[in-house]
C-alpha cells in the first residue's frame, strides 16, 4: 500500500512557537516528516539546532527524524542578534523539562543538500518545503536547485506583516506605538532576518505561484488564550478530580504551557497583547493540509476571501503579488527604515500568485494540535515503557 501522506521538509529556528510546529508536523496522522533543518532567528544557530534536537528527544521522535544543521546569517548581510526579549537567552526559556538531546544533529551533510535528496527522492508534486524562521535555508535551496520548484507541491513560509485592516487581528502596540510588524514598526522578524532571501522565494516568477504565505495578520488570531492552554495542559476531558491544579495530566503538557507562560509574559510586556501569546509557526505546517479530503477529519480549512465580500472557503481564494522592502540594513531598521516590509497586491480573479490567508477555523486547529499531543503523549508512554523493561532508568 503506498503512502499517502504529505511529505514535509521543515525549515525552523526553534523558537516557543517552533516546538509547536515541530509537533504538529511529527505527529499529524496526514504528514510525512522528511526532515529538520535549523536555521538562526529566535536564537543562535548552535541554540536553535539544541533546541530542535531537544524538542524531538521531548516527544520521542529523535531516533526517527534526522536534524541537520542550516545557515548561522542571512546570505549577505552580517549576523544578527537574536530576540532575547522574546524567547530568552536560550530560544526556548521557560521550562526544565526539555530534556537533553538523545540523538545530535547530521553533521556529515550540509542541511540544503540534506533537502534536496530527501524532496528529490519523493514523487513529483507531492512534497512541501515549510520554513518558520529565516528564510535564508530555504532561499539558499531553491538557489542551489532550481530543479525544485517543479518538483515541489508547494512552500509554506510562515512571515512577514501586511496591516491595513487585512484581519481583523491585533498586532501590538510598542512604546505607545501601534505597528504591523513585531521587530520593527514595518517588518516582521523571520522578512527582516534576511530580506533578501524572502524577496526571492516570494517573487520568484514560478515558486511565487506555489508559495502560501502566513503573516503576523493570520498568527495573532491563534491567540493561546487561558481556555487554549487549559486544553494543552489537561486534555478535552478537562481537569479530573483528584488533578493538581495547574499541573499538566502529562510532563510534556506541562513542558509545553510552561513554554506558552513565558511567551506569554514577553508577548503582554513588549507588545501588550494580553489574552494570550500568537502560535505562529504551526500555522505555516497547518496551511499544506489544504488539499486533503474534509472526510478524513485531519485538514484544517483556512479562510482564503476577504470576509466583507461574503465569500466562503470554496474554490480558489485570492492571490497576491508581493514585493520585499531590502534597502537598508539592520540598524537602519531600528531606527525607522522600512527595511523588511512586505507590501501585497491584490491580483485579478484567476491570475497565479502568492496564496496569503485570511483567516483559519480556530476551533479545528485547536482539536487537530490537541490530537497531536494526545499522540505523542502516547509514543511517550510507549518510548518509557520499552525502557522499564529494558531495566533503563527513567525519570
């Protein structure tokens, strides 16, 4: 019987939010998981690649997907430094339970070659390239092999900010300012990381048609509001008699809203969002399931029309051309440039270009990443108790 599942090279930094899209694709019953790349942003490329490593050890997928170490700077600017505020010194402050990693990363292959063998090797059209950090691995892959792009099904990025009232989300407000982007008040982080690598992947004349973007506009409507972390934390059953309040019915639920509250906390002090953090990445691995069959209960349908004109989800949704703002370096954009903004044009009805969302169902994306937890809870359960029986100790 072949498979059916979707192939999924994921690219990431690794990132509160990262763990989450790391999870979904893992353990997603419609995903097959090629690989991890690790690529700088949230933090360090020696930190995001431990992390990555660490996260897999977590939900005991490190003996069965191989991580492979990516891109340190963008593809020609100087290095950056990483958003401490945001994600803390390590890129996944918040939490002791993330274990050390049980399997190190490939360092035999660079991670663009790694890539393209594994997407190579499957069949044509069936195989996603989703990056949700620094687009400069995916950039650099695409470059390097521009056989791909017609190999590929699609790329899914999960970046950039659009503004002006394309959702009705709540982007933040820094020193009483309000803004579209969370690095600077025009970019968002994972554009301004590398422009110039974003500028290729989303204007490139023939992966821009098979490119989905997810912005800041999308990710700050998946807010993980008290309601969503109760769910993380015990399950649909709710907290059962007998239960610890505010302890996890499992150590990775508890890991994994110990990662949220830090997240949390960084999101309500800099940007004053206060109902609850945006889960950004897993939208990115989320958006490749848009193809599946609605029977099968695992496709998470995204809105893809502007609301007002009242069109639902059927058929083909809007597509956008999309220009990256590349003038300008780092510190120019600290101080006000607009280096990194993402401006998208409407295209007429029919025309081929960048698939940008506009909304999601929430509430299916919240069960489907619940089931995922449930799922790796259970390999969990499975991984300890071939270890007792082994006579490993165990925590």
């Amino acid at each position: 019987m072949s498979d059916t599942r979707i192939p999924v090279w994921l690219d990431c930094d690794p990132g509160h939010d990262d763990t989450f899209a790391i999870l979904l694709a893992a353990y997603h019953p419609a995903i097959r998981i090629l690989g991890v790349s690790t690529v700088f942003g949230n933090a360090s490329l020696e930190k995001t690649t431990h992390n990555a490593t660490s996260i897999l050890t977590a939900i005991s997928q490190s003996a069965s997907i191989p991580v492979y170490i990516g891109a340190s700077k963008a593809l020609f600017r100087p290095p950056m430094h990483p958003p401490t505020d945001i994600h803390g010194e390590t890129g996944l402050d918040g939490t002791k339970l993330l274990p050390p990693p049980a399997v190190p990363p490939v360092a035999t292959i660079p991670a663009i070659d790694a890539a393209y063998e594994a997407l190579k090797s499957t069949p044509r059209g069936t195989a996603w390239v989703v990056a949700t950090g620094s687009f400069t691995n995916a950039a650099a892959l695409f470059m390097k092999y521009p056989e791909l792009i017609q190999h590929v099904a699609g790329l899914s990025l999960m970046g950039g900010a659009i503004g002006n009232g394309f959702t009705a989300a709540v982007l933040g407000t820094v020193d009483g300012v309000p803004r579209v982007g969370n690095w600077t008040q025009f970019a968002e982080f994972n554009i301004l990381a590398d422009p110039e690598a974003a500028a290729f992947l989303l204007t490139h004349g023939e992966l821009s048609k098979k490119t989905t973007l997810i912005p800041l506009d999308v990710t700050h409507l998946c807010l993980t509001t008290a309601q969503v972390q109760e769910l993380i934390l015990y399950g649909p059953e709710g907290r059962k008699e007998g239960m610890v309040p505010g302890r996890g019915k499992t150590e990775l639920r508890q890991m994994l809203v110990e990662l949220l509250l830090f997240f949390a906390k960084t999101y309500a002090d800099v940007f004053g969002i206060t109902e609850g953090p945006p889960l950004h990445d897993p939208l990115a691995v989320a958006a490749v399931l848009s193809g599946l069959d609605e029977k099968g209960g695992h496709k998470i349908p995204f809105y893809e029309h502007d609301p007002s004109v009242g069109v639902g989800m059927e058929g083909k949704g809007e597509r956008y051309e999309v220009s990256v703002a590349t003038e300008g370096s780092y510190e120019d954009a600290k101080a006000g440039a607009r280096t990194g903004q993402v401006t998208a044009r409407l295209l007429p009805p029919g025309e081929e270009g960048v698939r940008i969302p506009r909304g999601l169902d929430l509430g299916v994306f919240w069960r489907v990443l619940e089931e995922c937890i449930s799922r790796a809870d259970e390999a969990n359960e499975r991984a300890r108790a071939v270890k007792q029986e082994a006579g490993v100790p165990t925590a």
